[in-house]
C-alpha cells in the first residue's frame, strides 16, 4: 500500500482525489502497488464532503507521517507551498505538483533535494496542464538536441484571441465576458500580460537547455494590445494571432520570449483554438513534434499529477533522471534576433512606414480608411523598435510576424 497526501484542496487538488478515485483499478495495476489517499491538507472545512474524514489543518501530521510517501502538492504560490515541498522531500517523501509558479522559481534546488533524499520531484502538470509535455522532454526525445520550442501555454488568452477572431470584438469586451462565465480569473492580469506563459516557457526552456532560465529575464509581452482591428488585417493575410511561449537554442542564438505572434495558416499552432494548449518542439534529428490538449482545468491537470504519482509509485527509492541544474542559461539579446513585423499605422502615415522599412509590403483591405497595414521585410529587433519609436503615434499597433 503506498499513501499519498494532498496539500490544497481546490479545483486541482479535489480533481486529484477524484481521479485516484474514480481510475483506481487502473492506477493500482500500473503502479503495481495499491495507492490511498490517506489526508487532504487545506485550511478549509469542508463539511459533507465525502473525503471530510481525511482532512487535516496541520502539515506536520503528514510530514511526521512515515507511511505517506508520496504528496502532491496542489496549493500554487511560492510561500507555504515552498516550505512545504522542501519538508517532504527533506524527509524522502516524492512530491508532485502543478505548481508552475514554484517549479520556475525553484525547480533545481527543489530536484537536489530530491536527489539527496532518494525522492522525486515532478512537475508534469505544471506546463500544459494534462498534455504530455515535461515527460516526452526528459525521456522520448533525450537522443535530440531540442532546437525550438514553440508553444499556446496559456489556455485564457488563447480563448480570448479566439473569440476576438470568430466574432470581431475587441479584447476588454471579450475578457468582460470571460470573466462572467468563469472562463478568465477575476485578476487576469497573469494571463494576459504572459506571466503564467513566461513561467511555463521558463520551465519548458530550462529543460531545453539544461540549465536554468530565469522567468525574469524572459522579454514577456501579454495580449491587451491587441485589437479587432488587428484581425480584420490578419484575415486579410491569411494568419491568425496567437500568444507564444517560444525559445530557441541554435548554434547562432539562444533565447527565450513571450509575445503575440502573427502566424499563416500553415502553421500546425494556427488550428489551435479556445482554451486549448499546444507545444510544437523541433529536435535536430527529429524535426517537429507537436503536443495537444487541454491546458487546464480539473480533471486534465489532475490526470497529470496522478501521472506522476504512478511514477513515483513505481520507482521508489530512486530518482528519476531530470537534466536542470541551478547554473543560469546565457541568453543572446534578443534585440539581435531577425524577424519581420507586421505594423498598423494611421492612414496618412502609410508614406514614412514605407521610407522607413523599405521593401515591405502594404496589406490592403476593402473600406478602411482609418488605418493601413504594413509587413516589414526581416530586420533586427532592436532596429525595428528605434524605428518605430522615431514614428511615434502613427504606430497604432506592432505585432511580431511568424512562420
Ligand atoms: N490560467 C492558466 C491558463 C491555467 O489559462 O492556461 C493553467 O495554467
């Protein structure tokens, strides 16, 4: 028998219980042992509630507890969840969370612990909610030098930018409403300013590198910005646009970054709507693989934290492999990198956007005359925001285009 704790019992946490629960039979066989939920750590009641009896207020009752071996910790912030994760892993039990915010932050010290104590910390919930992603990195593609790393990390925004698309509105009446429906946090601003993008890329780049990236250093530009306007000249083009984690690790360039981009129709992220996550990964052997799924919600981040406890489950006293170690990643400036960009200025500005970007090329649509769109040729990103500084306010919108 092999006992699990579960510290926070919200949307997460309760999901966790429900899938032990409700896939037990399954889950006992392919951990080859029979797991329990033995407490449920919240400092909440919870009255009437069938799991009420495994409810406890105090943590040490669970980390004093020599038969629990594994916990999940489902509580998000880096304070309590922090000291509490450290206590288990202190005393060899395997913790595993959904916690993206911890995991950037803390994800080596956190993995050296484990190691030290002959535990696990993983993390697969943590990136893309339910889809496979952190695994497929640490263990199928481990005879690849991951090159790129592209990905829809956040299932708020995507939503956002799908409905502005569909229906022609603009961002703050389409986040009004999804936030009535529940879809977008009452304080969205993580979501659409790419915090919890930036974390997620931050994770998925570490991995990617072997070292650390610091979320802090990442150049995160969220979603407000955007308007219908920008769709209206996107459809014209044939794109759409869609938030991007993304990094990169070539000979020329390594570098991390957060930003809306103005994608074709070509690309496999251009099909990815709603709340849906997806990850593409370039390998050098490889080439491209793609991930796809639900980001979030209940169930689908829960499944991945049971994942997780299976493998726990089936290699106790061990540490599984997981290349992150504390030494910082070198970034390159990301003023360096090249790209083209799509610019949407006042009408009467279109002749100095043109002498400014030479060789661009002006995107024209039916019956406006408030605006017109413009696609640079490539350039550097530092060049092409000198420049458009100079233009001043007849910039009324700057999106970065992509493949
Ligand atoms: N707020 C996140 C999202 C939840 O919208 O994708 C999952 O991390």
């Amino acid at each position: 028998m092999i006992k699990v704790a579960v510290l926070g019992y919200g949307t997460v946490g309760s999901g966790v219980v429900e899938v032990i629960e409700k896939n037990k039979e399954l889950i006992n066989k392919r951990s080859a042992a029979e797991l329990e939920v033995k407490y449920i750590l919240d400092l909440r009641d919870f009255p009437g509630d069938p799991y009420e009896s495994k409810l406890v207020h105090d943590v040490n009752i669970i980390m004093e507890d020599e038969e629990i071996s594994i916990v999940c910790e489902t509580m998000g912030g880096v304070g309590a969840a922090y000291k509490f994760t450290k206590m288990a892993l202190e005393s060899g039990k395997s913790v595993c969370t959904s916690n993206k915010e911890l995991v950037a932050k803390y994800g080596p010290e956190l993995l050296q612990i484990a190691k030290a104590h002959s535990c696990n910390y993983l993390f697969e919930a943590s990136v893309g909610g339910g889809i496979p992603i952190i695994r497929p990195i640490n263990t199928a593609l481990t005879a690849e030098k991951i090159e790129a790393i592209t990905g829809i990390l956040n299932g708020t925004t995507n939503y956002i930018l799908s409905k502005m698309e569909k229906e022609g509105a603009d961002f703050e009446d389409v986040l009004k409403e999804a936030q009535e429906k529940g879809y977008a946090e009452r304080n969205p601003e993580a979501d659409v300013e790419g915090h919890d993008a930036c974390r997620k890329i931050a994770i998925l780049s570490s991995l990617m590198l072997g070292k650390t990236v610091d979320s802090e250093k990442i150049y995160t530009e969220g979603i407000t910005k955007i308007t219908a306007a920008d769709f209206v000249y996107a459809k014209a083009m044939g794109r759409s646009i869609k938030l991007f984690g993304m990094s990169r690790n070539t000979e020329n360039e390594t570098w991390a970054m957060v930003s809306p981009f103005m994608i074709s129709n070509e690309n496999p992220l251009y099909m990815v709507s709603g709340v849906f996550n997806a990850i593409c990964v370039r390998g050098n052997m490889l080439g491209d693989s793609m991930y796809y799924g639900r980001g979030a919600g209940k169930l689908p981040t829960a499944s991945a934290v049971v994942g997780d406890v299976v493998d726990c489950a089936r290699n106790q006293g061990k540490t599984l492999p997981c290349l992150w170690d504390a030494e910082e990643a070198v970034l390159s400036d990301i003023g360096e990198v090249e790209r083209s960009f799509f610019i949407r200025v006042k009408a009467d500005a279109l002749d100095d956007v043109k002498a400014a970007f030479p060789g661009g090329e002006v995107i024209a649509v039916d019956g406006r005359a408030e605006d017109k769109g413009y696609v640079t040729v490539a350039l550097k990103e530092k060049e092409f925001a000198a420049k458009c500084e100079a233009l001043g306010d007849a910039v009324l919108n700057r999106i970065r285009m992509g493949e």
